[in-house]
C-alpha cells in the first residue's frame, strides 16, 4: 500500500528559534500579505470605477 506522507508543522522550540525570532518572522510575512490585500483591494476599487464610467457613457479623458 502507498503512504501518503504527512507534513510536520514544527513549533518555534522544535526548528530551533527563539520566540522573537519567530515572531519576527511571522510579523514580517503578515506584512506581506496586508501589503498584498491593499493591492488588491486598489485594483478592484479602480475597476469599479471604469465599469460605472462605462456604464455612465464617460470615458477617462472626459473627467
């Protein structure tokens, strides 16, 4: 029979780091991601806003 294999989720003691050192990491990847949300979140605003114009008969340049 096949195994399938298992992930290991290691805590901050068992790969070996301190707890600031894992804090450290886990804040900077959330920085990241908010980053990354904010980006999104830009796009979709900007998109809106040329679908209504769109839908209102206006182009960019007549703004």
């Amino acid at each position: 029979m096949d195994r399938e294999e298992t992930q290991t989720i290691w805590t901050y003691e068992e790969a070996q780091m301190s707890k600031d050192q894992a804090l450290f990491l886990l804040t900077t990847n959330q920085g990241q991601l908010d980053q990354s949300i904010q980006d999104a979140d830009a796009m979709n605003v900007d998109q809106e806003f040329r679908l209504t114009l769109l839908e209102l008969s206006f182009s960019d340049s007549e703004i």
